[in-house]
C-alpha cells in the first residue's frame, strides 16, 4: 500500500496507511495477550488438571508441526517426480 501511494505520489496518505494499520495491529496483539492471561488464570482456577495440560502443550505442538512439515515435504517430492 505504502509503495502504490508513493508511486502515486500521495506520501501523506500511504505513511497514514501505515500507521493506522500499525495501531490497529498493536491493539489486536495487546487484546489479545491480555484476554489470553485472563483465561489461563480463570481456568487454572477451576481445573486442577491444567499446569500439567500446559506444561506438555508445546510437545504436542511441536509434535504436529514437525508431522504437518513431513507431509508437506512428502507430498511435495512427490509433485516433483
């Protein structure tokens, strides 16, 4: 967007573009962190279960990621011959 107002030579409104989405960006993120926070610490309220269920959460994350890239690269190899 930036370089289409700057080839149109309206400098003014691509760096107000910008900086707009950059806000609105910034507020999403911190809403999001603070509404994440929130949660956890309401259900660790009410499941005991939870610091276990978070403690082996980014073992099952990486778990399928690491699968989701086998396949991906599986099936692209297979594309190629």
């Amino acid at each position: 967007m930036l370089l289409l107002c700057l080839q149109m030579k309206k400098i003014a409104l691509g760096a107000m573009l910008v900086l707009c989405f950059s806000i609105g960006l910034a507020l999403t993120m911190v809403s999001a962190g603070v509404l994440a926070a929130l949660s956890v610490k309401h259900v660790s309220k009410r499941w005991t279960g939870f610091s276990v269920f978070a403690q082996r959460a980014p073992y099952f994350s990486g778990s399928l990621m690491l699968l989701v890239g086998v396949y991906l690269g599986y099936h692209g190899l297979h594309a190629l011959f």
